[in-house]
C-alpha cells in the first residue's frame, strides 16, 4: 500500500468507528478495527520514514549536499 491509500484506510476507519460508537453489540468489529488501524499507522509510519531517509539520501548526493 502507498502512504496515500494508508491514509486512505485509515480515514475510513475512523469514520467508521465513529459510527460504530459505544454499543457492545458491535465490540468485535470496533477490536478488529482498532487492530487495522494500529498496525496501519505502524505500516504508515515506516513509509514516512523511508521517504525521508530517501530525501536525505538524494540532498547529500547532490553537488553541495550535505
């Protein structure tokens, strides 16, 4: 997934748990989205990550880099 779809998701289920609320009927589905949602901010994390570290990598490369 790219950052953008990560984002994407992510919107989504916030949106979703928003309407989902406090009822415990509905406890299953809002655990399951909370365990998406975290390990989509982990996946959305790394992604940042690595597009900065590419960005550092391409300015130190260029004439004057540092």
């Amino acid at each position: 997934m790219t950052k953008e779809e990560v984002s994407d998701r992510l919107y989504a289920i916030a949106k979703e748990l928003g309407n989902l609320g406090y009822d415990p009927e509905h406890q299953d589905k809002v655990s399951a989205l909370k365990e998406e949602r975290e390990a989509l901010q982990d996946r959305f994390s790394r992604l940042l990550y690595h597009e900065v570290s590419l960005e550092v990598q391409i300015a130190a490369s260029l004439p004057g880099g540092e």
